[in-house]
C-alpha cells in the first residue's frame, strides 16, 4: 500500500497526494489555460467585433502569442510561489505550521538554497517534463512512512533536525539507508527492527544522507568487530563519527587505561543500558575529566595497571568522578575505616561504585551501622569491608532486615551472628532467606540423624540440633553457600555409608570439600593400601603428601579423581538451563566449536604419532646398518688374518 500523508490528523489518499504535487508542480500553466478560457468567452459576447473585416487579424492577435508570453516570464518570476508549494507540501505532510517549516529550512542555508535553486530551474521550465521537487519529497517522506511507519510528529521531528532529508533522493539515498538499517545480519544488514530504525532514524537523521558503503556499514563492522557491541545494540552508536569519535575511544580504554582491546570490547558490551554509554564519553578531548581520573587512580591511590583495568571494566563510570571525589573515597577507607592502602585499593578495584558514593550521606552512616549499631566494633567492621567490598552497595536497610532475620528466625546470637558476618559475609548479606533456611534445615537433620563424639562435644558443646546448628555455622558459615541436593546430602549419604562412626560435626566440615575431586579418591586408595587413619586427617592433607603416604603418583591420583568426579556430575547432574533462543544459539556454538578443537587435536596427535612412527624407523634402519657395516668389518679383519703372507 502506498504511503499516507497526514493533514490535521486526516490521512490523504494517494491520489489526492498526486493531485496536489501536480497543482503545485504547474501552477502557471493552468493559470495560462485559465486566462484563456476567460479571453474565449469575452470575445464570444461581443460578435460584432468578429463580424469585421479585420477579423482574421484579430482571432491570431487572440491565438495568444503574447500571452504565452506572459506565462512564461510568469513561470520565470515564480521561484517564491514555487518554494511556498515546497513548503505548503511539507507542512501538510508533518502536520506543522508552514511558517514553522519556512524558519527551519531557512536555518539550513545549504538545503534552502539547494531547494531555491531546483524549485527556479523547476519555475522556468528547465526540467519540464523530469520529476518536479514537491514530488521527489514526497516520494521521500513516503519511504520514512511506508517502511518505517513514522507518524506526522517523527517526520516533523526529522525534518526539524535534518531539512537536507529534503533534497536527498528517495531511492540512493533514503531507501538504501533503511534497508540497511532493517536488512538482515547475514545479507550485510544490521537486523534492526522497524521500531529500533525508526528511533535510530529520528535520533540522528543525519544518517539518512550517508553513503552506506563509506560510512555507515565500516562504522557497524568496526562496532561489532573491535568495540565489541552486539549487532542489536549498534543503532545507537551509528550517530557517531567512526574516524573522530569511536575510534579514539575505544582506543583510550584499551591502550590508555591499559585494558587490552578484550577487556576494553568487553566493558563496552557489557555496559548498563541504564547508563549512559561508555562510548558517548568525549575521551578524546585532552580536557576530559576522564584522563584526570585515571591519573589519580594511577597516582594518588596508587593502583596498579591490573587494578585500574579491572575497576574501569567493571564500573566504567569511575572516569566521571573528579580526582577530588576519588581522593576522598580512598582518604576514608584508609582514615575511618582503618584499611590499609592495599586493602582500599583492594576494596576499589573489586567495588568501584563505593567511588561514587557520598561519605557524609552513605559511606560514614554505614560504618557506624556496622561498628555500633551491629556491635561488630571497629576491628570487626574493617574486617568485614575488607572481606566483602560489595557491602557499599547494599543498603541499610537491608543489613538491618537481615540481621533481624538471622537473630529472630534462625535463632542466632549475636556474637554468632557477628562471627559469621566477620568471616563469610556474602553467605550472610547475599544469600536468599529461602536457601538459608533449606541449609539450617538440613544441618539440623544431619545433628538428628549423625552419631557425636568427644571432639563434636569439645568443639560444639552439648545441645540441641537446632542450637548445634547454629553453632557449626558460626564457625563454618560457608556451608550456607552449598547446594543442598548438589553437594551437602550426597556428601553427607557417602560418608554415612563408608564411614557409619564419623560424627556430624566432622562429617559437615568435610563437605567444603569435593566428593569426587577429594573425599573419594582418598577413601578408595587410603583402604586400597590398608592405611589405618581417620578419613577427616586422610582429607584434609596435602594432595602430594597424601600420595606420598599411600605410596601412588600424583598423575595416578588425578586420574582416579577425574573418575570419580565424572561419576558425581552423572549421579548429580546441574539444572538444566532455559532453552531459550540465545541459549541454543551459544549451546551450538560451543559444541562447533569443541568438534572443531576435538578434530584439530585429534589431526595434530594423528601427525606426531606418524613423525613418531617415522623417526623410530629412521632409528632402527640406522641400527641395522650400523650393525651390517661393524659385521662387513669384523669378516674382513678375520679374512686378514687368516690369508697367508704375500712373500709366502
């Protein structure tokens, strides 16, 4: 269907728009056939002047010679008229007051011009019978509607920022930039949607004068090539200059700030879409508060190129703040928080959001809330900061909700409690009350169900399973980070089975290790050689000593683990993740990839056992005639001695 143009909220049919370029197109010729028409009729009502002998002479006076005359020096004077239709035409189409259309033309002096010009050579016949401007910008309004679906206020909006859109052609120009924008990825396109065109167009309308082959299709290879982007988010980088803008840029991360062009692909792919884009940063203006950043990072804070990498790849944002707000970041944990300078740099290269925090409204009110309102005190409180620098961006609120919920749910105390948040704080602050609760749950059965025994007691004290639980995590709080169905209960059902007299207490401790990668192979060797010891003194020794005492090798050991370690993932399997499309899309990629590594290692180990099987028979053809030369040798000396002398 063809395109439809709006008038007050009215759409024009086709034809009616036809009518219209046409009335616009020839205005003086149908005002010449008008002025005729009126000349015939006045000369129909005087018959008397006709019935004169000079007749003749007076019909070819009134074959109106002169008055094409006229037409034609009308046409020649009819610029203004013509640039009004233009504009008429293009306040129709937009919905806009012509005069709003006459000021932003005019403010373009190029395209104003350049439509001047064509609506005069237009005016004075020159190009008569070819396409007339109203209708070339017809034809290109029509393409931003038919096949991006804009309505009246995007073209307004698009013509507000770009009036050239006016004087491009509707096929080489417009259309070609469209299908590129919307055409797929595979045939050269950047498979956007009609919608994410349609805002990419009204963002930088600019784009549609471009030259796809010069422009914009190396801008969108060096995006998804080198800065890292994916193909979908490229259209809202295709309004920046490839050679002035991107470039610089991505070459600032990768080689300034020190981060290899992996790391500085990856940031940039990886960046918030609630932020506004690390590429949209002038890092190429040498006054940029970006190179003072990364030059107090380096220098007053004393981060080492590795730390500074990582901290712009994961919050790139840190090259907003101004040197003043980083130094007092890092005066604060080095002051307040008693950190040493490698535990602050340490803390901000793990947590570089902690940099855009306020001290006086976030960072200083948490310290208190850790030091006295938790009653972690001032060594408790450095130590969980410097364990746990993700705690700056959870909020109070939150610390406090959880403490609640482990003091009055769980049943911790607060000593334990402080314990727990000092030595594994992620497992306190991140975990989900619901998994929490399943692991305390399980931890209780497993005092229910398990035998005790002196070093239990000594270690725990006597109680009740729910109250022994709470006292083990207090001193393993890890535990709360494991999978249940995945790693504790299996642990714990295997050692149940092969070791029935292991108390509870050493059977948990023993979970923070790998069943197959450690409690199993240790179990099958240590009774395989008859070694008499306990299996939590076999598990938790040294891999080499272990094989030392067992009398095995390290490679036979790692062989029987990956054994066992494979029968664990058969036995316990992970979840199965979503099918979803991008999740197929990278399953395949992973499995082309791993037959292609698998038949590339399989050709190489193919080629060095034929240069092994060859060089071994260089060798032993180099033997047999090594031995047949030393046999040739030998019959010769025995010939010689036993020939008699030549005199006798």
């Amino acid at each position: 269907m063809e395109g439809k143009f709006f008038n007050g909220g009215r759409r024009r049919a086709p034809h009616a728009l036809a009518a219209l370029e046409d009335d616009a197109q020839e205005p003086s010729r149908r005002r010449g056939r008008r002025a005729r028409a009126n000349g015939s009729s006045s000369a129909a009502s005087t018959p008397t002047v006709s019935s004169s002998s000079g007749s003749s002479s007076d019909s070819d006076t009134k074959s109106v010679p002169e008055s094409d005359g006229d037409d034609d020096d009308d046409d020649g004077a009819d610029p203004a008229r013509r640039m009004a239709s233009l504009v008429a035409l293009v306040a129709m189409s937009t919905d806009q007051n012509p005069s709003a259309v006459a000021k932003h033309l005019k403010d373009d002096a190029e395209t104003y011009r350049a439509l001047e010009r064509e609506a005069k050579g237009s005016a004075e016949g020159a190009s008569r019978a070819a396409e007339g401007p109203e209708r070339r910008i017809a034809r290109n309004l029509e393409v931003l509607v038919d096949e991006l679906g804009c309505a009246p206020a995007d073209l307004a909006a698009i013509v507000r920022t770009f009036p050239g859109v006016l004087a491009l052609d509707a096929d080489d120009d417009v259309r070609a930039v469209v299908q590129f924008l919307t055409g797929p990825i595979p045939l050269g396109g950047v498979g956007m949607t009609t919608a994410a065109a349609k805002e990419c167009v009204r963002r930088d309308p600019k784009m549609l004068g471009q030259s796809v082959k010069d422009k914009l299709r190396p801008k969108f290879e060096y995006l998804v090539e080198h800065a890292g982007l994916r193909p979908g988010n490229v259209g809202d980088m295709l309004w920046l200059d490839l050679e002035t803008q991107i470039k610089p840029r991505v070459e600032f991360l990768a080689l300034e700030c020190g981060m290899g062009s992996t790391a500085a692909a990856a940031a940039i792919r990886n960046f918030p879409p609630s932020q506004s884009h690390v590429l949209y940063r002038h890092f190429e203006n040498p006054e940029n508060m970006a190179r003072k950043a990364l030059k107090c990072l380096r220098e007053k804070v004393g981060m080492s190129a590795e730390q500074v990498s990582f901290a712009i790849g994961r919050f790139p944002k840190i090259l907003d703040y101004s040197p003043e707000k980083i130094a007092g970041c890092f005066e604060f944990l080095r002051s307040t928080c008693a950190l040493t300078e490698e535990e602050c740099r340490r803390v901000i290269a793990a947590t570089p959001q902690v940099v855009g925090l306020s001290v006086e409204e976030n960072m200083a009110p948490k310290h208190r809330l850790l030091a006295h309102e938790l009653g972690l005190g001032e060594d408790g409180a450095r130590e969980v900061i410097a364990c746990f620098p993700n705690l700056w961006t959870v909020a109070n609120d939150n610390i406090r909700a959880r403490f609640t919920f482990f003091l009055e749910t769980v049943g911790c105390s607060r000593e334990d409690l402080t314990a727990m948040l000092a030595s594994h704080p992620h497992g306190v602050l991140s975990l989900s009350t619901d998994n929490i609760l399943e692991s305390m749950n399980f931890i209780e059965n497993v005092f229910a169900t398990l035998p005790s025994d002196d070093t239990q007691r000594r270690t725990l004290g006597d109680g009740g399973p729910r109250e022994l639980a709470v006292r083990v995590l207090a001193k393993v709080p890890m535990l709360l980070g494991y999978s249940v169905e995945r790693k504790m209960r299996p642990t714990v059902d295997y050692i149940r089975e092969t070791h029935p007299d292991v108390c509870a207490y050493r059977t948990l401790k023993m979970c923070t290790n790998s069943l197959g990668g450690t409690i199993m192979p240790r179990c099958y060797f240590k009774e395989r050689a008859g070694w008499n010891v306990l299996l939590v003194t076999a598990v938790h020794m040294s891999k080499s000593r272990f094989c030392e005492k067992v009398g095995i090798t390290v490679a036979e050991y790692d062989e029987k683990a990956a054994e066992f370690i494979e029968l664990t993932e058969r036995m316990h399997p992970p979840p199965a993740k979503p099918r979803t499309p991008a999740f197929a899309i990278r399953s395949a990629i992973k499995a082309q990839t791993k037959r292609t590594t698998s038949r590339a290692a399989a050709k190489a180990e193919k080629a060095e056992k034929g240069a092994t099987t060859e060089r071994r028979r260089a060798t032993r053809r180099e033997a047999a005639e090594a031995r047949r030369r030393a046999a040739a040798e030998a019959r010769r000396r025995a010939a010689a001695k036993t020939s008699p002398p030549d005199g006798e």
